[in-house]
C-alpha cells in the first residue's frame, strides 16, 4: 500500500490540475536549491530586476502598464512582493509573488498554502519581450521571503 501523499503534493495537486486543464505550463522549484538557478537566466545588458514593494510601482498605475492603484494597494495589504524589469530607468517588466492568496479573475482566487510561494500577474512589455525577463525575476523572486528558504515557488 502507498503512503500519504506529501503535504506539497496534495496542496499543488489541485492549483496543478486548475492551469493544466487551461493548457497553461506550471514549473515549480525548490527555493534555494542551487540546481534552480539553471531555470533563470542572466539578464541582458542594459536591463535590471529590483525587488520592489506593490506601491513602489504607483507611478507606472496605468492602463499601458496593466497596472491599477487599486490592485497595488490590495497586493500591499496581502503582504505581496513584487520584482520590476526595468531598461534605461523605465519600467518594461513585473511580476508578483504572495504566500497568501492570488487573485485569478475578478470573480476567483487562489488560496496559497504557507509552503508556498506563487507568481501571479507577470507582464512585459511587447517590444521587451523573447528577453527572458520573466525568468531573470524569477532569480530575484526565489530571494524575496528568505525564511522560506527550501519551500517551492509554483509559476506559470
């Protein structure tokens, strides 16, 4: 007879099942595992990645940027973090990270277990894009709650 499932299989198993049943392709590492890096490449030069709070990105709250003050403030109440892509100072890519709940559509969510974290409401500018920006985040989201340090983030 099999054992339990693990705790990290029966919490993912459902989030799996929701976004595979879209066609949509979900990685999930284990943070601070070394071999992880592998999936996030070096940036380009002339781009940075910052670790940012949800209303450091204010400025940029703008139907062009995908962005509205009050998701920013929602993201900031959950405790949500937030990894910004920016060439020459402008901004040209985001991603966010909770350990709480992610906000699917307006209607939905996605409860987050404490052993978790989850990239939700990636963007990237279309003349930015095919530049791996989405997965350099990824090196600085791995960082971004360090006591969680060998937990697993799950993007899509």
């Amino acid at each position: 007879m099999a054992g339990k499932p693990s705790l990290f299989a029966r919490v993912t198993a459902p989030v799996l099942r929701l976004l595979t049943r879209v066609g949509t392709r979900v990685l999930i590492v284990k943070l601070g595992d070394p071999n992880a890096n592998i999936a996030f490449p070096e940036l380009p030069p002339g781009y940075t990645a910052e670790p940012k709070e949800p209303l450091d990105l204010l400025p940029w709250a703008t139907s062009e940027y995908s962005l509205t003050e009050s998701f920013l403030h929602e993201a900031s109440d959950r405790g949500d973090r937030c990894v910004a892509n920016f060439y020459n100072g402008q901004l040209v890519g985001y991603g966010f990270v909770t350990r709480s709940f992610a906000p699917v559509t307006e209607q939905t969510g996605v409860k987050i277990s404490a052993a978790l974290q989850y990239r939700y409401k990636g963007w990237t500018h279309p003349e930015h894009r095919r530049k791996y920006l989405s997965h350099a985040r990824g090196r600085i989201n791995s960082k971004l709650f360090p006591e969680q340090s060998g937990h697993r983030m799950v993007f899509y």
